[in-house]
C-alpha cells in the first residue's frame, strides 16, 4: 500500500511552514457580553471566559 505524504504535524495553518493557526472570529454575542460586563462592573472581563460564564457574572452584579 502507498502511503500519503503528510505534511508536518507543527503547520496547523497548511501554508507549508511550521507553526501559524488560523484566526477564529470572536462571536458578535461573546462581544456583546464583554462589554454588557465592563460597563455593569467597570472592568474587563477575564478573556478565558464564556458566555454562559459572563452572562451569570452579570446576572450575579444585577443581583448584588
């Protein structure tokens, strides 16, 4: 059986050179989250969260 050349493991992009991934565009809804949070709480949210997170932290300050 011939097997198919595969291309380096490190080129995540396919552009023929180690490393490089493609962009994903942040959702409209995680944006607008984003700044419903920062103008509710006066701070930037943590970037890691999601938007199930940010909507309970707004939920939380509405609550508080």
């Amino acid at each position: 059986m011939a097997e198919k050349a595969k291309g380096d493991p490190l080129d995540h992009d396919h552009d023929g050179k180690k490393g490089g991934s493609t962009k994903q565009e942040p959702s409209t809804e995680l944006s607008e989250l984003r700044a419903a949070y920062q103008a509710k709480l006066g701070k930037k949210p943590f970037g890691g969260w999601d938007a199930e997170t940010l909507k309970a932290k707004i939920a939380e300050a509405a609550g508080a």
